[in-house]
C-alpha cells in the first residue's frame, strides 16, 4: 500500500504504533517480533493462490462497505503491461563477461583448479566492446566480443574436464554451465527463447511500441478494471502474469473466466484495445474493441471513452504499488509480486470510498459507525495485516 521494501516495513513497524495496532498488537513493542527473512519465506508459502484470495477477499470488503457496486463488475476494461525485472540492460558483451565470472567464482568454491582464469583480460575487452560500439567502430566491437566468446568456451571446457565423472560437481555446475553455453553462442537476431540475465533467466523482451521505452526486460501483465466509475474510485478487480510473451488475444478468454470465479458476477461488457483483435473469448459479441463503430450506442460508446481510464491504473500500481520494478526471484517471484498491487489499490479506494472502512484509525467516524462496523473492522485488521507484511 506505502510501496516498502521488506527492510524499510520492519524499521517502519517498530516505531509506528498505526501499524501495530492493524497487525493485533495490544501494547507498544520497541522490538522486531520477527526477522526480515520471515516475510520472504511467508510469500513462498503461500504462493499465488493464497495471494489471489487475498485480493477476493478485499474487493469482498469493498463491496460491502458500498465503494464498489454489482454494476461495475459487469462492465470492465482489460488491458495488457510489462512488470520490468530488476535486471541490468542485457548486451552480448556483458553476458559472456558475467557469465565467465560465475564460472571461475563457483569454481574457486568448489576448489576446481582452472588452468586460467582470464579474469582481466575478459573485463578489459567487455570495455572495449562497449566504447568502440559508442565511436561506431563496429568491426573492432565485433573481434573484442569474439576474444570474450573464446575466452568463455576455453573456460567452459576446462571446467567439463576437471569435474569429470564427479556427480556432485556435475550438478553444481550443470544450471550455470547450460546458460553459460546459451549466452556464447546466441546471437542478437536469431528467434526464440534468449537469455537476457543469468540470475534471472525467465525474463522476457517485450516491444509494447513506445518511444521511451522501444523494449522492455520482464514479464507480461494483464491488468482488468471497471469501466464505470465506482464510488471507490477505481479499482484493480484481476491481475495475473502471462508468461511466454503470447498474444494479448488469446489472453482474454482465459483472464475473464478466472475473473468470473472471483467476483462471482458474469460480465456483460468487456472493453479493450485494438491489440485483442482476432480474441479467444467464447461470447463475442460482449467484447468491444476501441475504434468499433457497427452496433455502437450511447451507452456503450461513453464506456468506450473510458477504456483509456486502464492506463493511469496501471500508472498508479508501478510508480506507487511496486509493480514499475520487480525484485522477486523466478516466476513464482512474478505471480507474487503482481498479487500485492490489487489489494493494496483496492484497500486505498475502499478508504476513499467509505468513512467507516478504517473506523478506529478515523477521528471522523462517530462512536455509532464504530460499533454498526465492529466485524468489519475485525476483517480490515486482519487485510491490513495481510498487505502491510506484503
């Protein structure tokens, strides 16, 4: 909800009594109850669908309380972004240089005696690749990334033969060596799968067509919000990670069924931009694609206007709920990352939506709107609870 990091939630819970208090505490502590590490192994346990009952749970609240209505879980807007990993800028260069110091730093571990390290001259020809690629000198770039390429394949077949038939080097070695062998011999232009990061291999390039941004290194998004205007404001009603860069079309089915089963309600209207022509969703004739005119009324063409109402949501959740830059480890890390936004956007709108939603930390409510919502209440801890250890 506050956009912390791990380190700075546990610094911020030790001298803000507020959060003490949503998370049951009777008395102040001036101690950590737990270690930061804890939060990280919570997240694992739980996994996605806990996360995603979770953001059920909180669009449950939210319509309880009457910042979001029956009627705008009929009519949404779904739409498609890139989460961004926490990686370096990927280059040829720097992938064969990172990837030959892995290798010799887990071979100086294991003590596997490497008959040369080429530790220096490989950092001075990834610097060179870089400054003769900035003067334009292409085919020095080229013979340096080559030097870099040979360096990588002798130390990756000295390694082979000094483990052998050793099965317990074997296995330590045997993830980082196969994408030691990818990044030597891809290349910029051949199609497929790539490695873009050796300490986070899922990662994808994705061209959403901006000019800022032409690529982007990270992991599809399919972000789903009412296309009315709730009382609330606006929220995230469905969130999920589309892993392997498909076709925001063939996304659509999948994504409304899984928001039917959590909101319980059947959409009528489903608006979305011209990158879903050609869609997999069953009832057709309830998605309206933007720039469609045969069939269009007055009410369906002021829904149309608002389907550009997704982007500043999805503005909202990178700059504010931590989706703009993702942190957490593989595609499990993904799927958890993208659950935390929804519920924090949905907790914030449910705030602005409803006085009484948050009544003992509001000096605005009255003494009777703290007793009619006392089981809400026992439920807003408890979710509070939930995102402030997200």
């Amino acid at each position: 909800m506050h956009d912390l990091s791990d380190e700075v939630l546990c610094a911020r819970w030790v001298e803000n009594p507020y959060y003490q208090f949503f998370c049951g505490e009777l008395s102040f502590c001036h101690q950590l109850p737990f270690d930061r590490s804890s939060l990280t192994h919570w997240r694992q346990r739980l996994g996605e669908e806990q996360l995603v009952a979770l953001l059920q749970e909180s669009l449950s609240v939210a319509h309880k309380t009457g910042a979001l209505a029956t009627r705008d879980l009929e009519r949404v807007v779904v739409d498609t972004t890139v989460q961004p990993k926490a990686i370096a800028h990927p280059t040829d260069a720097r992938l064969c240089h990172r990837a030959l110091q892995k290798l010799v730093d887990l071979a100086e571990r294991t003590g596997v005696r490497l008959r040369q390290s080429y530790r220096r001259v490989a950092k001075r020809a990834a610097i060179m690749v870089g400054r003769y690629t900035h003067a334009h000198q292409f085919n020095r770039a080229r013979r340096e990334l080559k030097f870099l390429r040979i360096r990588l394949g002798r130390v990756i077949r000295d390694i082979r033969r000094k483990i052998g038939d050793n099965e317990t080097l074997r296995e330590r070695f045997a993830h980082l060596l196969a994408l030691a062998v990818r990044v030597r011999f891809q290349d910029h232009r051949q199609r497929g799968p790539k490695v873009y990061s050796l300490h986070a291999p899922e990662v994808e390039c994705i061209g959403k067509g901006k000019a800022r941004a032409p690529y982007e290194f990270g992991c599809k998004v399919s972000i789903a919000t009412p296309a009315t205007k709730p009382k609330g404001g606006q929220f995230v009603l469905h969130a999920k990670a589309l892993h392997g860069n498909p076709f925001d079309g063939h996304t659509l089915g999948p994504v409304i069924t899984e928001l039917e089963q959590q909101t319980g309600v059947e959409t009528r209207r489903i608006h979305v931009d011209k990158g879903y022509r050609g869609h997999n969703h069953k009832e057709k004739f309830r998605v309206w694609i933007s720039g469609q005119v045969r069939g269009v009324t007055k009410p369906i063409r002021r829904e149309m206007r608002r389907r550009a109402a997704v982007e500043p949501v999805i503005g909202h959740t990178k700059a504010e709920h931590r989706m703009g830059r993702n942190y957490l480890k593989g595609r499990d890390g993904d799927a958890s990352m993208l659950c935390s936004p929804p519920p924090a956007t949905t907790l914030a709108s449910s705030c602005a939506g409803s006085e009484g939603f948050c009544a003992p930390c509001c000096r605005r409510s009255s003494q009777r709107s703290r007793i009619h919502n006392r089981p809400k209440t026992g439920r807003a801890l408890l979710l509070h609870e939930r995102l402030y250890i997200l």
